[in-house]
C-alpha cells in the first residue's frame, strides 16, 4: 500500500499540485507533463482563468480520458491473466 501512496505523491508533486511548476527543474518540468495530475490541474486552471471551454480545456479532458482508458486496460489484463 505505501508503494501506491508514493507514487501518487510523486505524480501530484510533478503534476504540479504541490507546488509551481516553476520551481521544478527543467527535466521534472518535462516529466511532469506525462502524469495524469498535470493534466487535471492544467484543466481546472484552464477553466478557472477564461471560465469557457477553450481548447486546452478540451486537450486536458482527452488527456486524462486516454489516462483512464489505459489504467482500465492494464488492469483488465492483470486481472485476467
């Protein structure tokens, strides 16, 4: 169970919930950008900045959609194996 806990704080941590982006090294930066929790933060601050769906708003939703469907896939094979 730790093992999971950890691994959400580091996806949060790179995804940019925890802190700025900014602050992060420019290789974290980039990895950051690969986690599910960026996308949701991305998102969220997409929506709350314009307050209408814009198009990185929409990116950001098929982003974590595509995060999901891999998730769901992963685990229907290790379930079925």
């Amino acid at each position: 169970m730790s093992g999971i806990s950890l691994l959400l704080t580091l996806s949060a941590m790179l995804g940019g919930l925890m802190m700025p982006l900014e602050f992060l090294p420019d290789a974290l930066f980039y990895l950051g950008a690969i986690t599910p929790a960026h996308w949701a933060a991305r998102s969220l601050q997409e929506l709350m900045n314009y307050s209408s769906l814009t198009n990185m708003y929409w990116l950001g939703l098929l982003a974590m959609a595509m995060f999901a469907t891999a998730f769901v896939l992963y685990g229907s094979k290790r379930r079925l194996v």
